[in-house]
C-alpha cells in the first residue's frame, strides 16, 4: 500500500484529489494539509511513500517546502530528482520511493 500525503491550500481541490485516489486500491491518502509548513511537519512525522505537493501553498510555499533540508526528510534535501522521483512539468516533481508501483 502506497501512503500519499496532499498538500494544498484549496480545500474543494484536495477533497478531489482524494476521491480520485479512492478509486486505486493500492493508494492510502493518510493525511491533507494546506500549507506548506505543516506539510514539511507532517511528512516528516508520518513519513508517507508519495507526497502531491503544490507549488503555490501559505507560510512556506511547496518549492521551499521540498527543499526543506531535513534528515528525516532525504527527498527533500535538494531540488534533484533522485531515483524514484519523477519529473512532474516545469512547476515541480512528484516522488515515489518504492519502484514498480503503477500510479
């Protein structure tokens, strides 16, 4: 099971971001947030193994967020995508540490 975290500020958006994950059994959303601080906060304190990050987000936007240097938090310590880390448009990635899941 894939956990995912959301984190945006537009509640409507993240309400269905997470209905569409419903629809794949094998994505867990375990948490929404609406900022960027809270987002670096909560993946650090849940650790989950997918986090759909917005650029544009309050007190810490998502570009400052995922290049939080953090140990806890490997995949944010530079704006280089690593292994399992997916190029996601020129306003940011999306990551998922464990290779072979089909999203």
């Amino acid at each position: 099971m894939t956990r995912v975290l959301i984190v945006d500020d537009y509640k409507d958006w993240r309400r269905k971001v997470r209905q569409l994950l419903r629809e794949r059994p094998e994505l867990q959303v375990i948490c929404e947030v609406s900022d960027g601080l809270e987002a670096v906060q909560k993946a650090d304190e849940l650790k989950p193994d997918l986090i759909l990050l917005d650029i544009g987000l309050p007190k810490l936007n998502g570009i400052e967020a995922a290049s939080t240097d953090t140990t806890a938090l490997p995949q944010f310590q530079n704006n280089q995508p690593e292994p399992g880390q997916f190029p996601r448009g020129g306003s940011g990635r999306f990551e998922h540490r464990r290779s072979g899941v089909r999203l």
